[in-house]
C-alpha cells in the first residue's frame, strides 16, 4: 500500500472548532425530529406539495417557521433538502421548521416548462406557504409526535434569494403580474414576522439582463410590505447582471415602512457563509463562524418578534456589537 505523504505542519490548513451560535445568546439545544416528505394534495399545482418537517423533541406550544429555499444552480439544495444548517438549529432551539420544494427547484424538472410562470415560480411559491398554513392540521397528523404542539398564532417566514422574495410577498411588497399586467399583493396575515435573506431589491433597479430573465422582477415595490422584518445582507453580495447598485439587496429594509431590522455581514457574498448546505462547493464565502452568527441573530430576532416579551433580540444586538471582532452591524427603525 503506497503511504500517504503528509504536507509540512507549516503547510496545512488549521483547524478550529466552529461554534453554534458564535457567542450570540440563545436557548439550550435540544435533539431534532425529522420527517419527510409529507405531501399535501394541490390538485392545481402540477405536482403535489412536498414538505420536510424538523421538530424539537421535547416542548409543547412551538413557533413555526416556514423556510422558502432559493431558486439556485444546484440540483438538491433548493429545495426541501437543502438548508440544514439553519433548519436544524432553529429546531433545536425551539421551534417548528417547515421546508416546502418550489416548483422552481431543479430537481423537479419544471423550470424549462412552458408555464409562464417558468423559471421562477413567484407566484406558486407564496401560494406554497399558504397552502402549508392552510394544512396545518394533516401536518400535526402525520408528523409522528407533532400532534398539539403547534403555536399557530406565532407563525414567521423565512427566506434566501428569491425565497426572501417570497418572504417578501407574504410580507406585503407588491409586484407586477408580467403576463396581465395585472398588481400582486398576496400579504397573508398568519405570517408575524418576516426574514429576507439576500432578496431581490427594488424593480425600478432591475438590471436589463435580470429585467429579460426575469420581468416580474423588475417590478417589486416594498411601499406596503408592513409585516416586521429582519432584512441580511453581504457586504459583497453584488451582481452587475442583477443591479448596478451595490446595496440593492438592502432595498427591502430602506424602501418598506418599519418595523424593520437591517443585518449586513461583513465580507459575506450571496451563500452569506454557506447557509445553504453543509460544505456546498457552490458557496464562495465559506464561513462557519458567519453561518453560526446568522442563524443565531435570526433565532433572537424572531423569539421576540412573536414574543414581545422575550429580550433576545436587543442582547443579541448587544452582543454582535460588544464582540471583539463582530461579523456585520444591525440598524433598525
């Protein structure tokens, strides 16, 4: 057998244990029940729903979050597969997190279809969060052990890329129906609080390539978009083909009425540190320590966005900035 020749101690890569929530405050973990897919019946969607279910395994009265994949070049990550590192942990810190397959998602083989609401979408994906809302009942009975344990007054959104835009809709922004021209509002108040990682920015911006792909793009407007929000962005997360603004994934925090939060990661491009999966070739900013801050300022951020009482938030805030070297900056208004 021929021996494997080990690099100079100078020459290797060192290693650090990651953190969970790297030094953000938060709730003791606790082990995590998956299940899936659970389907649910849409016989107007041309195939049925799809969902993965993570839960806690112990609690009684949980929050929920819906988590929107984004559209992605991967075959598997967008989609209910995708999105382990902040599924699992926002489970093992309490709450309920529900992952639907968009009929965007690769694997599914639709985008090329002659729908024309291909490649994105937009409008089925919103309808996804509330068909998810609207099944709650055939979700607690078929996820083993989930029965009774759902909070259903504290319900929160969760999306990257275009599953913020998604967020984003449910949230209350508008956009423009490309095909009848037709405004699109599709605010669900069941959705308490919103999250938007990485989302598209403002229509009017829309940059011609994008405009071309993608037109109902280039018509989001966040006048109306009331639901609270925590908006992220990557200090570097930049694409000429989509904006020639270099903020313009900050639209959704400037150009909507608070209450809002503005999270931006310093260094971060658009995997924001590799949210999407664990060690996804796909993601250029690999950054662990990125990932555990997020996922933890996101836990804080929605405990008291439903439970006003609860002062995660405010101490996580004051953590992020009394670090020695804190990994981005929040505004709120």
């Amino acid at each position: 057998m021929q021996e494997m020749q080990q690099k100079p101690k100078e020459d290797r890569p060192v290693s650090k244990p990651f953190t969970e929530a790297a030094d953000i405050p938060v709730s003791d973990p606790t082990p995590v029940m998956t299940f899936s897919p659970v389907e649910l019946s849409t016989p107007d969607r041309m195939v049925n729903l799809q969902i993965k279910v993570s839960v806690p395994s112990k609690g009684d009265d949980l929050p929920v979050i819906l988590l929107s994949h984004g559209h992605g070049p991967s075959n598997f990550i967008s989609s209910l597969h995708g999105y382990g590192p902040l599924a699992h942990f926002w489970a093992a810190h309490g709450f309920v997190v529900i992952q639907p397959t968009h009929l965007d998602a690769k694997m599914l083989g639709l985008r090329e279809s002659d729908n024309p609401e291909a490649p994105l979408y937009w409008r089925s994906r919103a309808e996804d969060m509330r068909c998810i809302l609207d099944h709650l009942d055939q979700i607690e009975d078929t996820v083993p052990g989930l029965g009774g344990r759902l909070d259903r007054s504290r319900i929160a959104a969760v999306g990257h890329s275009l599953g913020g835009h998604t967020v984003g809709l449910l949230c209350g922004q508008k956009v423009t129906d490309p095909i009848d021209g037709t405004e699109v509002y599709l605010a669900d108040p069941r959705i308490k609080a919103g999250v938007l990682m990485a989302a598209p920015g403002k229509g009017e911006d829309l940059a011609a390539f994008a405009t071309e792909r993608y037109p109902v793009l280039g018509t989001t407007n966040f006048a109306t978009m009331t639901t609270p929000a925590l908006v992220i962005v990557g200090e570097n997360d930049w694409n000429p083909a989509f904006s020639d603004r270099k903020d313009w994934r900050a639209d959704a925090y400037f150009q909507s009425p608070g209450p809002k939060s503005l999270l931006t990661l310093f260094g971060a491009e658009h995997g924001l540190g590799g949210i999407a999966a664990f060690d996804a070739k796909e993601t250029t900013d690999e950054n662990p320590e990125r990932v555990a801050a997020l996922r933890a300022l996101v836990w804080s951020y929605l405990r008291t966005a439903l439970y006003p009482e609860d002062s995660a938030w405010p101490t996580a805030c004051a953590a992020l900035t009394n670090t020695a070297n804190p990994v981005g900056m929040i505004h709120c208004k």
